[in-house]
C-alpha cells in the first residue's frame, strides 16, 4: 500500500531546520518567541529544543536582558542558541590560481588553512594530492577525527571541472570521479558545488556581526572571467539556469569598436573588463614614455604585462595612462552593476576582486555614483572572505547541507557518498 504525506521523521527535521534558521538570522532567542514565530506550542518547542541541547546542537545562553526597567512578571525568558562548535568543517576551494583547504566552526570562525597557487600547468594529481595532504595535515594538527567533522564542501570554479574530471551531464556537473577520489581516504559527507555560490553563501553566512534585516545579497565575482549570483539567507542560491558566468555576455559598451572572439558581440563584459581585457589594453600603451614604471619593472617585454604587475606600477606612480583605462574599467563596471542591482533588487551587492586596491575601489565608487546613483552606490560593499581564506566557500556549501537543510541530524557518510 503507498503511503502519502510527510513523515513524522521528516516533520522532525522540518521543524528542527525551522529552529535552527531562526538562531541563524536573529542569534540567541528565547524558545517562546521560536514558538510564537512557528506557531507551535511552547510544549512542542521546548521538547524540540530539548533533544537538540542533549545533542549538543543548541545551549542555553542565558536569560533575556530587560529594556526596561521593571521587568515584566512571570518565567524568565531563557536564551538558547547554535552551539558553533558541535561540529567542525572542512572547506576546499579550487579555482584558477589557487587551491584552498581550511577548518572553520559552524559560523565560519576559521581556525586553520593551507593554500598553493596554481596556473594552468596544474594537472588533477597536482591538485587533488595537496587538497588530500592538506586534509590529512589539518585533521593531525587539530587532533580530530572523522566523528568530529560535520562533513567536507568542495567549491570548484567553473573553469576548473575539466581539470578536475568533472563532467558536465544534462547541463549539470556530475563529481562522481572527484568524490570517489577523496571519499576513499576520507569517508565523511562530501559536498560539491560552484565555488561563486560558496562564497556567495559566506559573505551573508559568515557575517560577524547578526543582521535580522538582512535577507539576501547579490555577489560579483570579479576575475578571469566575471561571475554573479544571489544568495538568500536560509533559503538555495537562486540564479539563471543554474549558471553563474551569464554575465560575461553582458553589454557593458555599446560602442566598443572590436567584437568578442568568443561570443562574437560588441561590447561585452569578458571583452571589455575582465582581467584578461585589461591586460590587453595595457599592453596596448605599453611604451617607455606612457608607463615607464611598467615599462622598467617588465624590461619593455609586453608579454611580461599580467595584473599584479599592472598593480605594481599603479601604485609606483604610473598613473597618468593606466588611470585612464581604470576610469573607463569603473565607468563600465558601474554600467553592469546598475543594470545587475536592477534586475535583481538584492538588498547589497557583494564585490569580491583580489587585484582590486583602494585606489580602484574608490574610483569605482565615483563611477557607480556618477552613473547609477547613490540608491546603487549605497548598496555596495567588498567581500568578508579574503584571498588565504577561500577555502570558506566550502565550507558555507558544507554548513548549508549538511547542518541547516537536515535541522542538525547527523547523516551516514555512506547515505551522503552514495546522494552524489
């Protein structure tokens, strides 16, 4: 006979998922107000509540602190919240130049990590063994075992899953050869997904401060090639075809006098502000008298020309040429994030760019302000997640899965190693 509806071990974690999203968005909170926002009885959340303190899921806090300055009669409010260190996680983010493996606490405190630049000489083996070193030296070095662990998230960048063997079926990546990989020295619940929403997901997760308003952020990824994506706080990425490189393809110049030799049109974003495009239109002044600081440091060899390079000259003094192209770098950029704020009404808009300097970032200000305005120019901030810290994109995929959406359940590593 078929059964239908929910089951009760299903209404369970529902219900323990709820709890857990609420100390997630507001911190310590008292279990009367969690019932009031659930609509259940108090009975019923002080017996879910319960069980999870005994996991040691939740603790007590303390009691509520008065506004006032008589405090209302009746049972004290008792605040509970998420006890951050029930599990550690693992994180690994591989992307273009680098390999990051790290352990942070639920709340994304890092506590340990270990980074290796890579370029694309880079084979699976190269990456694969220094993520499983690096895996093996940390679990060590913090005395933990597996039992200790929640689980390890992957973040790969889309560019990296042919090196990774990372196949792509139906449209969707497939990680099986990668998971069997690490799975086989490391049984524990593996977690794969696109780097860009990890690191989505822990500049809203990871904030150190709790903000009860905020409710989702858009994140551009800046580099190579440009990424975006929103994140929600309690709820999954949501984006377009569950991609996150579409905004390559975005007009940011209609006038642009040369056509992309990718996607054919004029104007585009990969064409035109990427780090590549901006490479090559340094290269295109490079001379002893209009960047002579370049000009020294690369030995007037313009295949020597990369964007570190290109900072290092910036801030050496060449700035009357490279300015130039930075000003219409940051007018463009403030085309497509206007147009990306529009589209999408996130509540802030995220910029995460490494080569990015002080400089850079207030004259994209100026430019975002001139064009979009200060309603845009407010929304912006730079990315929480630093550049040794990547490895935190695993890590916020990781937390998401395997401790929010299941309400804190413990899950069988095989039951995760056979879901991928």
């Amino acid at each position: 006979m078929q059964q239908h509806g929910i089951s009760k071990l299903d209404l369970k974690r529902q219900n323990r998922m709820q709890v857990l999203k609420i100390l997630k968005r507001l911190g310590p909170t008292s279990r009367i107000d969690i019932a009031n926002m659930l609509h259940l009885t108090r009975a019923a959340v002080t017996i879910i509540t319960n069980e999870m303190i005994d996991q040691g899921i939740i603790v007590e806090v303390g009691e509520y602190k008065h506004t006032l300055d008589k405090a209302p009669r009746g049972r004290k409010k008792i605040l509970i919240d998420i006890n951050q260190n029930y599990k550690f996680v693992l994180g690994v983010c591989v992307e273009e130049d680098i390999v990051s493996v790290g352990l942070s606490t639920l709340s994304g405190l890092v506590l340990d990590k270990r980074n290796k630049q890579i370029d694309e000489n880079a084979e699976y083996d190269d990456i694969t063994d220094f993520i499983k070193d690096s895996i093996k030296s940390i679990l060590t070095d913090n005395c933990l075992k597996n039992c200790d662990l929640l689980g390890i998230g992957f973040g790969v960048f889309p560019s990296m899953f042919s090196r990774l063997k990372v196949v792509i079926e139906n449209g969707e990546p497939n990680y099986i050869h990668l998971a069997d990989d690490i799975y086989s020295q490391f049984p524990v619940p593996l977690i794969f997904d696109n780097s860009v929403k990890g690191t989505a997901m822990a500049n809203i997760d990871f904030l150190p401060d709790k903000d009860k308003d905020r409710r989702n952020i858009a994140y551009l990824q800046i580099g190579n090639s440009i990424h975006f994506v929103v994140a929600n706080l309690n709820d999954p990425i949501v984006s377009y075809d569950n991609r996150t490189d579409f905004v390559d393809k975005m007009i940011v110049n209609k006038n642009s006098a040369f056509r992309c030799p990718k996607c054919g049109r004029r104007g585009c974003a990969e064409n035109e502000v990427s780090i590549p495009a901006i490479v090559k239109r340094v290269r295109g002044i490079h001379s002893a008298n209009k960047t002579p600081t370049l000009f020294k440091l690369t030995g007037g060899d313009p295949d020597r020309i990369n964007i570190n390079i290109i900072k290092r000259a910036y801030d050496a003094g060449d700035h009357s040429e490279i300015s130039k192209i930075i000003r219409i770098i940051c007018d463009q950029y403030a085309v497509l994030i206007n147009n990306l704020y529009f589209a999408t009404n996130p509540q802030r808009i995220v910029i995460q760019c490494f080569y990015m300097t002080d400089k850079v970032y207030e004259d994209l200000m100026n430019s975002i302000e001139k064009i979009a305005g200060e309603e845009v120019k407010n929304k912006i901030s730079l990315s929480i997640v630093e550049e040794r810290h990547r490895f935190l994109s695993g890590c916020a995929l990781a937390i998401r899965e395997l401790f929010y959406t299941r309400g804190g359940f413990d899950t069988y590593a095989e039951d995760i190693h056979g879901d991928k």
